[in-house]
C-alpha cells in the first residue's frame, strides 16, 4: 500500500509512503517516529457527502445489480455479475453500519478525510477522529503529530486529509479502522472467518494498530484451521516477523519450538516408536487395522526417512518374532490356549515388513526369517487355521525379491525356499480362502521370479517337485507355470541344438581431423 498525502484544509502537501521501519519496529512504542518526507504519488480522490458515503469506481458500472423476474420467468440465463460492484455495496454497508455512540464515519464530528484507493480502481473516502486513531496507530502518531502538523498548517479550515493509494484490500482496510473505534476487538473478531482475520492482522501491523495485532493473533490461537489456512497463516507470521508479540504460541500448532538446540516437544523418534508399539499391542483388530495404514501412510509420506532408525524397527521386529516363536512352538505341542496369537504377531511382522521394504532396510528381515528352521520343522503339527497367517510373511518376502525390492545373496534366497516353500505350498489353499483381498497372481509371479533367480540346476529341483504337486493339489497350489516354462527353454531347448544368442558387434567409430 502506498501512504500518500496529508494536509489541512483543501491545499495537501504531499509524504512519502509509511516508513517500513514503522512495520519492522511494531509493539515498540520507544522508537523514534520517522522524519516526514517530501514526495507525493497520484491519489484518487472520493468525496464522501454528509451523512451518506460516496462510494464510485472508476468505471461507468454503478447501482444495485438487480435480476429481472421476467427473466428468470423466461428460463434466460442471469446476467453476469460484477465482482467490484458487489465488494462496492459491502463497502456502503461497512461505512454506513455503525452502532450507537460509535463515532465512526461521522462527519460532523470528524476532524480527518481518509481516502483509500486501490490497484483495482475503488476509491472510498471516510470521516475519522484525529484523537482514536493517533491513540491506537503509531502510523497515524507520526503523521499526525502536532508538531508536524502546525509546520503544515495554511491558514485553510477544514479537516486534515489523508490519503492511502494502492490498497491491497480497501474492505480489509475499513475494517481494520472500525476496529479502532471498538472497545472488544475479541468479540468483533469472533464474526470473521481466518482469511479476513489475516487480512486484518496484515493491515494492523502496517499501521502500528498494537491492539488489533495482538487481537488478531489470539483469534489465530484459538481458531481452527483447515490445510490451506494453515499454509497462510505460516507464510504471513513468518513475513511479518511477529515472534516477540505472540506469533510464536500461533506458529506452535504447526511447528515444534526448538530452545537451546534441544526439541522442546520430544524426539520424533520417541513419539513414532510409541506410535508403533501402541499399534502392535492394540487390542481391538479393526482399529488396528486402520491405525496400521494411517502409521505406514505417514511413514512414507515422509521423505527425510530420518524419523525412525533402522535399529529401532529391527528392536520391534525382533519382539514380534520371538512372541510368534513361543506361540507357534506352543501350539506345536498341543497348547492352543493363546493359538490366536499366532496370527495376530504374524500380522505385526508383516506390517514391519512393508516398513522395512519401503526403506529398503529388509535384508536383515530376510536372513532372520530364512533361518527360522525350527518354526518351519513345527510348521505341520500347528492346525492350519492357526498358522496359515505365517506363510503370508513368507509370500511377501517372495513378491518383495520378485520385484526386486530385496537384494540377497543366493545362498540367502535358497535358504528361504527349502525352509519355507513347503509350509507356503501347505497353506496356500488356506490363504486363497481366507483372505479375500489376497492378490493370488502377484504372489505367484514373485514366487516365479524368485525361484528363476537361482541357477539353473537349483531351479530344476524346485519346479520338477512343484510339477508334482499342481499336478495332485490343483488349485490349493500356487500356480507357477510361467517360471516352469523358462526353466525348460533354458534348460532344454537352447541344449538340443537351439543355436546360442549372438553376441552384440560393436562397430568402433574413428573421427579424423579434417
């Protein structure tokens, strides 16, 4: 905004536009007012009449818009609105609302003319009182100073005039003024949304109007934001520099405070590690469900993946798996008092899995579970009802090496199969029935591609025994025909007289100099 002129009488003598330093140095009432400079900008000037304000564009559209009844009778489409003279009629009603004994825009009583004009063409002109807004604007301090004003004095009656051009919201800057003249800015405040709120802030900080920042800022405190507001909120407090008058209690729902290098609201290790021990020892299943996707949703939402350490997954990991293990073994000797259990810690692992996937930390995951043999010898004396859960660790681990998420040696990827490829095939059917949302083709082509990474001879074993098997369980196998497939072009094929791929030419490119 753009402060321009200030005079007594009908000859203004012109100033430049209000000192930033007056911003910068907002709610301190010792600092030195600025020196008043020479310069003046082109206002545009209106004239507010006796009682009634004068409200004009610079375009030729005036009036109420009114929509004919034959019109809309007729099914004819209404006519376009005129967005500035819509905000011109909020305006009227700002200037001519006023409750009793309030004395702005009263003319007769008023000693200043405040005209307003902004970049989109409205020009509005006021009545104020020289003595409410010098006590509440250090902006109007400076420029009403009475030293100041008496080197300007002509001899001329009449108020002081005071114009302000380049306005970014006039309507913003009206209400900010009529708050001048309120004795419980809180209660005002309350009938505005957040977007206004800001505005008004924006403007009272530019006036130095202490009151209405202070009161704005409390209103922000309290008041609830949605996603956008917050963005603006954020972005206005942090261009207004507000920290010392109570921006900081505003900023703190949005950001945690640091003090002395020290995080004042807690590690953010700390409080996902509570997150996720709560998860995993919450007792109602179809909360735990929902709180399992909104923690890994969270997770990777978060890019930094400082948050949580690789240690402390694999600490959690480690108790899930020990209390599948006493379960298993339990209901392995016949003990099916806590065989429910079972399942529920091969949930839990398999959601620390997805974690460590997305992270690409799950290698130590992989070694662990390729060398759990004695679960896997206990396999066939748990009821299937109760340990199938466990193989959709192990199908999880087929599709992450499937799709190349896990990298392991070999040797690694071999000792996952022979302890864990007979207790998946067992329970396959299980799985396929029980779980609905079960993506049997995705398993099965990681369970395909895993296997085809071995050589060529390790492959062999496995699918001449899977051959056997699809042959007499059918359906209840998982189906792996593709991986069968290229084991035997590879393995036959090319060996009875299939003459070997060519090996690429490199032709070599010489450049002389000319």
């Amino acid at each position: 905004m753009d402060f321009t002129t200030i005079s007594n009488g009908h000859s203004p003598s012109s100033f430049t536009k209000f000192n930033s330093a007056l911003t910068a140095g907002l709610l301190n009432p010792h600092s030195p007012p600025p020196p008043p400079d020479k310069t003046r900008s082109s206002p545009n000037l209106f004239e507010m009449m006796a009682n009634e304000p004068d409200v004009r564009r610079r375009t030729q559209n005036q009036g109420q818009i009114q929509v004919p009844i034959s019109a809309l009778r007729q099914n004819q489409p209404p006519p376009v609105i005129d967005k500035q003279a819509l905000t011109m009629q909020r305006i009227s009603g700002l200037l001519l609302t006023r409750s009793p004994g309030n004395q702005f825009n009263d003319p007769y009583s008023g000693d200043i003319k405040l005209t307003l004009s902004s970049k989109d063409g409205i020009t509005v002109s006021m009545n104020l009182h020289r003595q409410i807004v010098v006590a509440h604007s250090r902006f109007f301090a400076v420029k009403l100073s009475d030293r100041w004003a008496k080197q300007q004095e002509n001899g001329s009656a009449g108020p002081y005039i005071v114009e302000i051009a380049d306005c970014d919201d006039v309507e913003v800057y009206i209400e900010t003024l009529k708050l001048m003249y309120c004795t419980d800015l809180r209660k005002k405040l309350l009938r505005e949304d957040v977007s206004k709120v800001l505005g008004i802030l924006k403007v009272s900080a530019a006036f130095g109007f202490d009151a209405g920042v202070l009161s704005c800022l409390e209103y922000l405190e309290a008041a609830p934001w949605d996603e956008d507001e917050e963005e603006k909120v954020a972005s206005l407090l942090a261009e207004l520099r507000l920290e010392n008058v109570g921006a900081g209690e505003v900023l703190k729902r949005v950001s945690v405070e640091v003090t002395n290098g020290t995080d004042e609201g807690g590690n953010n290790e700390e409080v996902l590690l509570k997150l996720l021990h709560v998860v995993l020892q919450g007792k109602d299943e179809k909360a735990r469900r929902g709180m399992k996707g909104l923690v890994l949703k969270m997770l990777r939402e978060n890019s930094s993946q400082s948050d949580l350490r690789k240690e402390s997954l694999y600490s959690a990991c480690d108790g899930c798996l020990e209390h599948l293990r006493n379960h298993f073994l339990r209901a392995a000797s016949s003990d099916l008092t806590d065989a429910s259990q079972i399942a529920r810690q091969a949930d839990n692992l398999l959601w620390i899995l997805d974690i460590l996937i997305d992270r690409q930390i799950a290698e130590d995951f992989l070694n662990s579970w390729a060398s759990q043999s004695e679960l896997s010898n206990a396999h066939s004396k748990v009821p299937v009802v109760h340990r199938y859960e466990v193989s959709r660790v192990t199908a999880r681990l087929f599709v992450g090496i499937g799709k190349g998420h896990l990298l392991a040696s070999k040797e690694v990827r071999c000792l996952l199969l022979q302890t864990w490829l007979v207790p998946f095939y067992n329970d396959f059917g299980w799985m396929r029935g029980a779980s609905k949302s079960l993506d049997r083709h995705l398993i099965e082509d990681g369970l395909s591609n895993t296997i085809l990474t071995l050589p060529l001879a390790w492959q062999q074993d496995i699918l001449l025994a899977w051959f056997n098997r699809f042959l007499n369980a059918g359906e209840d196998c998982p189906n792996i025909q593709r991986a069968f497939e290229i084991w035997w072009r590879r393995a036959f094929q090319r060996r009875s007289g299939e003459p070997p791929p060519r090996e690429p030419h490199v032709t070599t490119a010489t450049i002389e100099n000319s």
